[in-house]
C-alpha cells in the first residue's frame, strides 16, 4: 500500500477558529488515513473513515467526535491523498481543523508532489449495485423546530430540498464524478461538471489543472452570522469566494466562471475517500453535501453485495 517517501509537513490556519495550526503526515506501514492531536496528552489516533464521521453541520466533514479528539474540514486534504494514491499515513496536528491554505486542493497537492510516494498494492472498492442518499432522509432525521427553519428558508430564497448523491456501477476502472449545482444566485445558478479518474498519470495532471485550484464559497452576508457562532473567523479574500449580497457576482476574481461547481468535485472525492479504499463507479451529485455523501458511504457499506473490495499493484 502506498504511503510518502518522507514527512510531509504543512502550516496555516483553520478557517472556522482562525488559529494557526501545524501538521506532519507521517509516512506508515499500517494501513488507513489516521489523524493523531499531538495537543490533547493521550490522544488515540482518529481513523479518517466513513463510519468515524462525526459531524457535517459546519459545511465540511468532521473525523471523530466534535466532544473529544476530533479533526475539522478534511475534505480537501483526503481529496489530494487520493489523487496521490496514499492510502496509509498518520498525520500529527496540534489542532481540530486541517490548515485551509488557499481554500483549495491545490498546494497539498503541490507540497505531495514534491516529496513523492512509494509503490504498492491499492485498495480498491468496486460499485456492484445502485445506492442513493437523498436530502429528504436528512431532514426527517432532524428536530422539528429545524424541519421548519429549513423549510421557512426554502420559501424565502427559493431553494429546494430535492439533493442526491449516487453511487452506480460502471466497467470497474475509474471513480467518475457528475456534480451539479442549483443555487439561486445569478453568479451560480446551474452548473455541471464531470470528472474521470483512473489512477493514470493523465488523469491526475487534470485534476490538478482543472479542479484541484477550485476553491470553497459563500456569501458575505453570512459571514457576521457565521464568525458569531464562532465559525468562519479563518476565512478571507485569499482562501474563499464571497458572493455579493445580491449573489450577482464575487468581491473576488474567479479562476473559471464555473469554479463552485469544480470545488464541488474536490469535496466529493475527499468525502469518498473515508470509504478506505479507491472508489470504482460512477458517482452522481446533485446538489450534493457533506452529509450526503457521508450517508451514501453508509448505505454502501450497509450490504456486502454492494461491493468488491479488490487488491491491485500501483
């Protein structure tokens, strides 16, 4: 199984805390993504999977328990570990989020890239049958006050709640993913992109030009509400694009007209990867979340004939 050559070590800040936090992924012979708090004395090692979620309210995937030892906003980080086929390494941060850096995938790649990855055997999990997570299975779990908020908010932006995230069967040879976005500010509206993985050299190159620079989003109006509910206090012009409180353009420049939509497709695939192992099939999202894709993994995982977990050579 693949791991780094070396230590790699990363510095930034959180965007929800704003605090500079230090991280260093470890090259390791066990298998698995392990995050490990070297500030809580006695801290046990937190397994980056599907079933160790435990939190996706703050619009971002959470490892471990937001009560304890826990690790906020791994998303983009698992994405680049899985464009770089690591699929074991423990990584060391003195803090509960991961470093947000430009918002993107892009410099862990770059910082990946440069101290290398060794050979071996890939986990592979193939897609055998059909399963979808739908946002309506989301709400019905929540309070009857938040069902009401939520459709209240429904009715004055004129949003739906209608999301999926699928997961089907192709040839067995790629991670495709078809993301498409509905919002209903101008600057956004529909988008769709899709994207195919292969584990080839090419493969990866277009990620890393196409997608891998696409950075998170929201809007400014938000921002306040956010920072006072003590999130958000890390995020600035260089790591988030803010919407106008119109939603008909950004305070900042887009790389391409359709950048939401491509960060879209980084998160997907940093959510797939707590699935421990290279997804196989073809993986459809519209107006998908973190929660959702947490949920598919869950009914994935639910039926062993779902899937073939296969092991390959590099």
């Amino acid at each position: 199984m693949p791991t780094f050559k070396g230590p790699v070590k990363i510095s930034g800040h959180g965007i929800h805390s704003g605090a500079p936090v230090h991280m260093t992924i470890k090259p390791s012979d066990n298998p698995g993504i392990f995050f490990v708090r070297t500030d809580i004395p006695g801290s046990q090692p937190i397994a980056a999977t599907f079933d160790n979620v435990g939190d996706t309210s703050l619009r971002n995937t959470t490892v471990g328990h937001r009560d304890g030892a826990h690790v906020q906003t791994v998303e983009h980080l698992m994405a680049a570990l899985f464009l770089m086929g690591v699929d074991r390494a423990v990584i060391e941060i003195d803090g509960p989020e991961t470093p947000i850096l430009d918002g993107s995938a892009a410099q862990f790649l770059d910082v990946f890239a440069r101290v290398g990855v060794t050979s071996g055997a890939l986990r592979t999990i193939v897609v055998k049958k059909d399963v979808v997570a739908h946002q309506r299975e989301l709400i019905r779990r929540l309070p009857w006050r938040s069902r009401i908020m939520l459709a209240l908010h429904n009715l004055m932006t004129g949003r739906r709640s209608n999301g999926y995230v699928r997961l089907s069967p192709n040839d067995g040879a790629a991670l495709t993913v078809r993301a498409t976005l509905v919002y209903p500010e101008p600057v956004i509206g529909a988008q769709t992109y899709e994207y195919r993985f292969d584990g080839g050299d090419e493969s990866v190159q277009t990620f890393a030009s196409d997608i891998a620079r696409a950075r998170t989003f929201g809007k400014y109006s938000e921002w306040e509400y956010l920072k006072a509910r003590h999130m958000a206090r890390g995020a600035n012009e260089t790591n988030v694009i803010a919407l106008n409180n119109a939603g008909d353009g950004t305070l900042n420049p887009l790389i391409w007209p359709d950048e939401f939509v491509r960060h879209k497709i980084i998160d997907a695939i940093g959510d797939m990867f707590t699935s421990g192992g290279f997804i196989r099939g073809d993986l459809t999202s519209y107006k998908g979340s973190h929660a959702l894709n947490n949920l598919v993994l869950k009914k994935l995982f639910s039926d062993p004939a779902n899937y073939d977990i296969i092991e390959s050579t590099k």
